[in-house]
C-alpha cells in the first residue's frame, strides 16, 4: 500500500538526517586527537681530509626528516728532504760523493718546488801500495724552482787528489742524479776521467 508522506515529516525526517551526519564534540576530539601529525629530522657530518656522512630522523606522526654533510680538506706542503752517500773509483783512488735534496712536496699533486740539490765529494785519505794520497773536498750546487714526477740533475766538477811523491792529480767528474717526488731513495751514476 502506498503511503502518504505530508511536507511536516518530511521536514522531519531531513532534520534527522543532519543530525546523523554532524560530529558529536567527542568524535571531534577523537579526530582532532588522531589527525595527520609533524616531524623533523636532521643529520650532519664533519669531516677532516676527506669524507661523507648521512644521518635522517623522524618525528611522532607522519613527517620525516634528512640530511647529508660531506666534509674534505687538502693535505699542507711539507718539507722534504733525502740523502745519499755513494762511493765510486777513478783508477784505484777511492772516491766518496754525498748528494743531498731538499724541497717543499705538496703531497696532493705529488709536485715539489723551492729545490736545492747539493752534491759534494768528501775529502778522505786512502793508501795505494803504501802510498798515502788525500781527496781534496770539491762538488757543485744547484736550485730547480719546481718538478712534477721526478727531479734529474746532472753535474760536472774537477776534484784533486794529491799523491805522496807524485803531486796533484785532477780528475774531472761527470754526476747525474735522479729521484722520484716524495721518495728517500736517491739514484746517483758517476764517471770520472784523469786528466
């Protein structure tokens, strides 16, 4: 059976539907209590030479935070220096030559620069056949601004031997020198010729 509904209930029955569909005060707390929330995060990282560093953080409810840091730094210049003593022979006359380099090496790019080369023979006494004979001190220097690699330096000098009952000798001297940037070791090659 069809029924009859006047304008009054359905005014009636509209008020109810709104009702139905507005929040208590409670509900309202209860969503306001459990709504969308905020966080932060940060992260940092310091570093000396060279390096990296992450962190990330989060914070109560849905937000969430990052960071990264990097830190790097360049080695300082050094000072340098290395040594060598080497002992050599023009006939039977022993002969001793002490080189030395010193220089600034920067260490990142493996370069030096301000280079000072010494390179000197030690004066000494030595017999032959009974006979004394002196090494007279003689050598030579040198200053290269800047090497990349390896420094190569070549001398030529005149040293003086005196013989007992024979006088003075000259002997020219041929040196060459060689050394990688950076390392202790020392190449030196000598040849000698008496004049």
């Amino acid at each position: 059976m069809k029924k009859n509904v006047t304008n009054e209930g359905l005014r009636l029955i509209g008020n109810e539907a709104q009702m139905s569909m507005k929040p208590s005060a409670r509900m309202m707390r209860a969503a306001s209590a459990c709504g969308s929330g905020s966080g932060c995060g940060s992260g940092s990282s310091c570093g000396c030479g060279s390096g990296s560093g992450c962190g990330c953080g989060c914070g109560y409810g849905s937000g969430c935070g990052s960071g990264c840091g990097c830190g790097s730094g360049d080695e300082p210049d050094k000072d340098f220096n290395a040594n060598d003593k080497s002992v050599f022979f023009c006939g039977e006359y022993k002969i001793e030559i002490s080189t030395t380099i010193a220089y600034t090496l920067d260490t990142n790019t493996s370069s030096a620069k301000n280079i000072n080369i010494h390179c000197n023979v030690v004066s000494g006494v030595g017999y032959i056949k009974g006979k004394k004979y002196t090494v007279d001190n003689a050598g030579a220097t040198a200053s290269i601004s800047e090497a990349s690699g390896s420094i190569q330096k070549s001398f030529e000098f005149n040293i003086f031997v005196n013989v007992e009952d024979a006088g003075s000798k000259k002997i020219k001297a041929n040196v060459s020198i060689s050394n990688d940037i950076g390392n202790k070791f020392i190449m030196v090659n000598a040849s000698f010729k008496e004049e």
